[in-house]
C-alpha cells in the first residue's frame, strides 16, 4: 500500500467582520481590533430583540459581487463565492481536469434567510410570489454547488452539516479527499449569515448570547471571569488544498501543511459539550498522531473558546490534558474575541488563522480578558501578538459544535 500524499495549503480566502478578505482579516487579528459592532436595522426594535449586536461583515457582500449573483445567491452562498474566488486567485488560479477538483463548503445553518424571507412573503403576497429559486438559494449545499460551478469541480461537492464544527470539518473532509486519490485540488472551507432576527432570539433564549448591549465591542470575553456567552458573527473562510507534490511541481506559493484531522462526538447533549471533555480531547490527540508529531511540536492552538460559560473551561482542561505539561509553553489564542462566533464558517476561518500563525511564527491575540478564570492552567496570548519560535513548528486548530461535534486540525510548516 502507497504512502498518503501530503496535503497543503496554497490558496487562502476570507470576509469577515474584521475586513473584506484575507489581509484585511489578518492585519485586523494582529492588531487586536473587534469586528462587533451595535446593530442598526429596524428589525432589532421592531422585534424587541434582547441582544442588540453581533459582527457583521466588514464589507457587504453586495459591494463586492454583481447584482445578479446577488439575487439568485442565499447571503449563506455569497458569502462562500467571495472567500472561494479569493482563494482560488491567491492559490493562482491552478489548472486540473475537473475530475480531480473537488468543493467542500459547509454551513451550520444554511439558507436561513431565503427560506424565512419565502415564509414572509408568503404570509403577506400569496404563494405566487414566491421566487422560482428559493429551493436552490436555501439548500445547505447551495454553496458548495456554487463553487464547484465556479471553479469546475467534478470530483465531488460536499456540504457537511456539524454547526460549529461545520467549517473544521470540511476542511478534514477535503484533506481525505486528497489522501484517498480522490481529488488533487480541493476548495474546502465554511460559510454562515445568520445575523437575523429568529437566530438572534433563539440563541438568546437560550441564554448563550452575551447580553453586553451596552459595550458589543468587548462582549466576546474568552476565558474571562465575567463572559456571559458568545457573540454571533458571519462571513466565510476558504482555503485551497492540493497534493503537495503536485504543488511544488507548478511551483505554488505553500503556506502550510494539513498533517493531522481528528474527529469525535460526544454522544451526550444536543447543546453543551460533555463537561468532561473527552471527546474534545480524543480529538486532539487523534489529530496530533495523524499528524505524526508529539504535544511537544504543538506551540500554538487556536482555541475554540467561544465565551460561554461552560465550554471555555471544558476545552481549556481538554488541552491540557492532551499536551500535558507542554502546555505551559504552548500560545493559546481565543480569535472569536474578535471576529464573533461565525457559526459554520469558524472553524474555516479559524483554520486561516492558524495557518498564517504558523506561516508567519506569530499567534494572534485574544481581547477583552481582564482576568482569567482561575485553575485554567493555559498560556494565553492577551492583546498583543506573540513571536512563536523560527523553524519547523506545529500548530492545533480546535472547532466544537452543538450536538457533540469534535474537530481538530495540525498545521505544520514545510
């Protein structure tokens, strides 16, 4: 049996409550800057809505893309197009049969515009006035067929569901793509704009919004004492993966290599985690050995690390138990202090992060913590960007999502 191909990762893309693509996103993370802003559509008073922000998107998506995409596009898949053309020109634009390119776009929620927007429309016009591609536009996989009509992909477009995992996962899932002989080329990432009323009211209900109305920019508080719950946020992150042979042999700028993909499920609640951690942790290690490096390699993690309650403290100890007493020397990251919790397209764009951490041996910094739990035991990179060591490193991305939805990525240089 032949040994599996690497993986690597050659194109990047991204909009985001921090910017309007990848630079814009990182120079955003570097400089500890908050994406969350006080929203400003009257449907916040109209429905009385108890949490009055959430991160938005830098740049609308109807600034960037032409009218027509627009209206046949959920904003779901919009955003999923901005991010894969990004990607696909950072990555060069590379040439395949279509048979060897694949898509994986995930989603957490979908459509969930489209599909209320048609609800709405029905209550007040009538059935025929219906848009005839409100199907098409509200489907979880619309944006993983888009893109795969964007870039020709016929190995297969796959859409995974795993809520806040979803973008984590695609990822793992387009590497395997990759290892099997599937595919050589994969567009793969995560996608959400559920920045609407009946999201907003829901997560609220269930007490797992921050209701910091008063001060949105220092609401997402990770690992704080005082964090109330996480911030919703939208946008996409897309990264293109390739054969690794291949790569070098176009002559592709590499950022990193995807070494190692862990999954797990907690089979235990359909919101909160186990509080034991043990899916969380199987994960990791999971991923760590698929990657053939030790805890000891790990010098950055992306965490999770949502701003609730209960899950900060659960990943917290999950680490630690994996990387043991390496942990003391192992930069933590907690990003969605600033760009909000993007839902399916977190752990895509928290992939992106990871990897520019170790493209550039710096790990971005975590906002808005003013004092740490006590008995967390991590090293938290707090508002400033940390150097990480020169060389060959490795680095962890975490991604966990409500019904015991586990992932971890390694990132490794090359």
């Amino acid at each position: 049996m032949s040994e599996q191909p690497n993986v690597v990762i050659t194109g990047l893309g991204a909009t985001t409550p921090l910017g309007g693509d990848v630079a814009s996103t990182w120079a955003g993370a570097l400089a500890g800057r908050s994406g969350v802003r006080t929203l400003t559509q009257d449907w916040v008073a109209k429905y009385e809505l108890p949490v009055t922000f959430a991160g938005q998107l830098a740049v609308p998506a109807e600034n960037v893309l032409p009218r027509p995409e627009i209206r046949r596009m959920d904003p779901s898949a919009q955003y999923a197009m901005i991010a894969a053309r990004e990607a696909w020109a950072d990555a060069g634009a590379p040439e395949a049969p279509g048979e060897r390119i694949g898509t994986v776009i995930a989603s957490g929620i979908g459509g969930v515009w489209t599909l209320l927007t048609a609800w709405d429309t029905i209550k007040e016009k009538g059935a025929r006035r219906v848009l005839p591609l409100t199907v098409p536009m509200l489907m979880p996989n619309s944006p993983a067929a888009y893109v795969s009509i964007e870039v020709g992909a016929k190995a297969g477009a796959h859409a995974p569901v795993s809520a806040c995992a979803s973008g984590a996962e695609a990822i793992g899932y387009g590497v395997e793509m990759i290892r099997t002989g599937r595919a050589d080329i994969v567009v793969a990432g995560g996608t959400e704009a559920a920045i609407h009323p009946l999201p907003i009211a829901s997560f609220a209900k269930m007490q797992a919004l921050s209701t910091r109305n008063e001060s949105p920019e220092t609401a997402s508080r990770p690992y704080d004492v005082s964090r109330d719950g996480f911030v919703l946020g939208e946008g996409a992150g897309v990264v293109i993966l390739e054969r690794e042979d291949l790569a070098v042999a176009r002559g592709a700028r590499i950022y990193a290599r995807v070494a190692g993909v862990g999954m797990s499920s907690d089979a235990y609640d359909i919101a909160p985690p186990d509080p034991s951690g043990a899916g969380q942790e199987r994960a990791m290690r999971i991923a760590i050995a698929d990657a053939g490096v030790s805890g000891a390699d790990i010098v950055h993690v992306n965490a999770h690390a949502t701003s609730t309650p209960a899950g900060d403290g659960v990943e917290a100890t999950a680490i630690r138990r994996t990387l043991g007493g390496d942990a003391d020397h192992t930069a933590i990251s907690a990003t969605k202090s600033m760009t909000g919790h993007l839902l399916g397209g977190a752990g895509a764009m928290e992939t992106i992060f990871t990897v520019l951490a170790v493209h550039h041996h710096v790990a971005p910094p975590t906002i808005n913590v003013t004092e740490i739990q006590p008995g967390l035991e991590i090293d938290l990179v707090r508002d400033v960007p940390r150097q990480l060591r020169e060389g060959q490193i490795a680095a962890l991305n975490n991604a966990f999502g409500f019904g015991g939805h586990n992932v971890a990525l390694v990132v490794t240089s090359v």
